[in-house]
C-alpha cells in the first residue's frame, strides 16, 4: 500500500511534553506509521506531517488530537 503524508495544523501547543502527546494519539489511528513535528510554533499554529498506509482517516486523527487536548484542522 502506498504511504501518503497528509499535513495537519494542530493550535496550542507550547513544548516538547505537548508535541508527545500529540505523537503518541495519533499513532494510535489505524493506518499511521510516523508523525513529524518538525519546528514547534509555541500556543500558535503548528504543522503535524501524519504518514499513513493509504489515506489518513481524518475524523479520527483530529479525535485524537482533542485527545491529547489540541485543536486541528487539515
């Protein structure tokens, strides 16, 4: 199956504990086999590149973001 990297907009977070959160959720989503935080924008808007098998089921990486206690939007 084909991996595609689908970019994600996450809002709030502030630090490293932030963005392991955020990592460890959405590796929970069927399908998704990394996540990448490359330059943390602190409490503002930051760019989440989610790789997964196939398309990313997005309704479920965005759960899983307010999971973690974030906003996103893709």
């Amino acid at each position: 199956m084909d991996t595609q990297t689908t970019t994600m907009i996450v809002t709030g977070m502030t630090c490293g504990h932030c963005v392991a959160s955020v990592t460890e959720e959405l590796k929970e989503v069927p399908g998704v086999t990394e996540v990448r935080v490359p330059d943390l924008v602190k409490g503002g808007d930051t760019e989440v590149f989610v790789e997964s098998e196939g398309p990313l089921d997005v309704p479920a990486a965005e759960a899983a973001v307010v999971e973690a206690g974030y906003t996103s939007r893709v």
